[in-house]
C-alpha cells in the first residue's frame, strides 16, 4: 500500500509536465525554518524556495498581511489606481535607495523588464539605432526560463530545441572584468550579471570584481544591471549582494523574497533618468503592483529590517562555511558562499543527487545543482541552534561517503 507521500508523487507525475525533477518528499505543512511531509516527518529547509522564503515560512506580519488585503481588494490591473501600490513603490524605493521601481511578477519578468529597460535607453538616451542594441552577459548565468532570457544562456539543457534564439546578445566569462571591457562597443546598452551566480552553484567572484565593473560600465557609459532575484534582500549578509563591494548598479532585478514566501512579487529598481523611458503603453502587467502583492511585500520588507536578517545571514553563515569546511570528506572540494547562501562543491563527477537523498532521509532538504555542487540557504529566521542540529546531519552524511 503506498503512503500518502507516494500517491501524491504519482499522481504530480501522472498529470503534471516532468519540467522537473524534485527530492521525493511531499511538503505539506511549513513554519519558520521547518517543513513536514503528510506522515508527520519533520524537515530543516536548506533551500528556501531557492531563496524566497528569507523570511521563514508563514511569518506571522507577512500572513497577517495577506488575510487583511484579501478581506478588502485583490485586483485591480493597472487601468486604475490603488490605495496601496504607492505605499509599496516608496518602501521599496526607501530599501533599496532608488528614485523609482516597477512592479511585475517573477524575477524572469523582472530580468526581461531590465532587457527592455536597458534596450530602450540605449536608443533613447545613448542614442544607438534601434536594432543595433547590444547586450552583455556572463556565462553559466541563471536568469530564467523565458526565450529571451535563454537566449543568452550557456546551459544547453535550458537552450534544447528553443530557437531562434534573441540577437544583440554577448556572452563572456564571469568574474573577468578584461572580458566585459573588451566587449563593449559603441551599440553596448548594459553588463546585465549576477553578483553572486547562484544556480552556477554559488558562484562568489573575486573580491574587487563587483566595483571593477562599476568603473567599466561608468567609463564606457553602458548600465551595469544586477540580478538580485536570489541574492537579494538579505539573503548574502547585506541588503543586496553588490552591497558587499558598495558597488551600486544602475538597476536591479528583484524579486523571490520581496514575496515573503507567500505571494510572487518582483520588481525593477533604477533612477529616474533611466526609468523615464518607459512610458504608458511601453510596458506592463496585469498583476503586477495588485493591491495583494503590494500588502505582502510592504511587510516582507518590514520583516527583514525589523528582525536585522540581513546581520542574522552574516553571522550564521559563517558559522555553516567554518563548520563544514571542517568536515572530513574526500570528496569535498570546496565550500563557498556568502551570508546564508552557500554551496559544497565535490569532486568533478561526483553525483550529488544521492548524498541530498540521503540528507533528506535525515531530515535535512537541499538540492543539487551543476551535478557535483549541493546549495544550502536555509530561511535567514533560522535560529543558531537549529542551524547546529541541521550541520549535525550534514556533517554525519558528508562524513559517510
């Protein structure tokens, strides 16, 4: 007789799309930093919602939020105003230090706002003949699963069968400010880029990088556009992960837990001089800045500097990275990471899919990517304690391998 577990799991297989391959663990209860299955077995989530649940799962403000909106008005579209989206546009435009903002969905929505943004600017502003539009960006970069995203990926399982691919594309090598300097041509509009590559498996650039790019697209007058859809709003140690080097790009792409883990909310950030060019009918959302969002995200905010998430994930990874660099483990090559997003990298070939299998049978979930690397972002509301049981677990798989 299957369990509970199991029937759901056939049942997702059997009339779901297999676009994915998840752990085999059903979540059907979460609060804080811990999930359980439907048979009642507790689990430390050491992913996050790749990032989307800083805040914990079900924070009580950030729940509170969402009943209170959805007793009151849920939808407007953008054909009219609300009484609330310009309350969320200057908390964000407050956290973030930025003249303007506007709000989509997604953070793949955020990253294709910031190609339009960028492309338009360079027309408008630059004065480069529409068409002519060049964009740069860093290999093993994640910037989402839409065509124009994919279009300047490097990871062929993203890429399978999906062209023609978006021209006006370059790709270059990641941390290598040479490479983005000897790119750019008098049709550049933007380095749009990472600060941390997340999906690359945590991917930390050498220090100095992140201002070094600062003064390249300043010399050569191009945007310097980060993606601070993962890496942001806390999740790094600082509000955002270009904080680190107080390199300050000239947009960000947001999203993931601007959401609290609650509600999909995303957003681009830039100044005024750049966000001028959007105007009425240029660009838009039917969801986007919808009164249920815009509640959601005013109290994610408020939960990140309420609780200093930001100091909390700087603390507490150092912690995981001094414990698990550690470990005794031939296999482990490398731990890296900043703030409470980290990877362990093992050896070239190395599967990891078995040892997060085993670490999910202990109780701990996390999930691997690029094959040999496991990520672990536990939510920043971690506390110290659980963050030590959940190190006792990985620290006993890692050591049976």
């Amino acid at each position: 007789m299957l369990t509970k577990s199991e029937q759901i799991i056939e049942k997702t297989e059997h009339f779901g799309a297999h676009n994915y391959h998840p752990l085999p663990v059903v979540i059907a209860k979460a609060e804080k930093s811990k999930v359980w299955d439907p048979e009642g077995k507790e689990y430390f989530d050491f992913l996050s919602a790749y990032s989307a649940v800083n805040q914990g799962h079900r924070h009580p403000k950030i729940i509170a939020a969402l009943k209170e909106q959805a007793d009151k008005c849920t939808l407007t579209s953008r054909a009219f105003h609300n009484d609330i989206l310009g309350d969320f546009l200057e908390k964000l435009c407050a956290f973030t230090g930025y003249e303007m903002a506007l709000p989509m969905n997604t953070g793949a929505e955020a990253v294709e706002t910031a190609i339009k943004l960028a492309r338009r600017w360079g027309v408008e502003k630059k004065g480069i003949e529409n068409g002519k539009q060049e964009l740069i960006f860093a290999e093993n970069n994640f910037h989402g699963r839409t065509v124009g995203v994919i279009s300047a990926s490097t990871e062929e399982e993203s890429r399978v069968n999906y062209g023609p691919y978006l021209t006006g594309i370059k790709v270059i090598p990641y941390d290598n400010p040479e490479a983005l300097e000897a790119a750019i041509t008098e049709n550049t509009c933007a380095f749009i880029f990472e600060p941390i590559q997340g999906e690359a498996g945590v991917y930390v650039p050498s220090e100095g990088y992140l201002k070094k790019v600062r003064e390249i697209c300043t010399k050569h007058n191009i945007m310097m556009i980060a993606d601070e859809v993962q890496t942001g709003f806390c999740r790094t140690g600082r509000k955002f992960a270009c904080d680190h080097e107080d390199a300050k790009p000239d947009a960000m792409a947001l999203g993931k837990a601007l959401g609290g883990g609650v509600f999909p909310v995303s957003a681009v950030v830039a100044d005024h001089k750049f966000m001028e060019v959007f105007t009425p009918g240029t660009h838009g959302s039917t969801f986007g800045g919808n009164p249920l969002a815009c509640a959601v995200a005013m109290a994610a905010l408020d939960v990140l500097d309420e609780e200093k998430l930001a100091e909390k994930a700087e603390n507490l990874g150092k912690i995981f990275r001094d414990t698990i660099s550690k470990v005794s483990c031939k296999k482990m090559v490398q731990v890296r990471g900043k703030g409470l997003l980290n990877a362990v990298v093992f050896e070239d070939g190395f599967q990891a899919w078995d040892v997060c299998v085993a670490l999910k049978n202990r109780g701990v979930l996390a999930k691997q990517t690029h094959g040999n690397i496991i990520r672990f972002a536990p939510p920043l509301v971690i506390t110290e304690d659980e963050l030590h049981q959940a190190l006792e677990i990985i620290i006993e798989v890692f050591e049976s391998l």
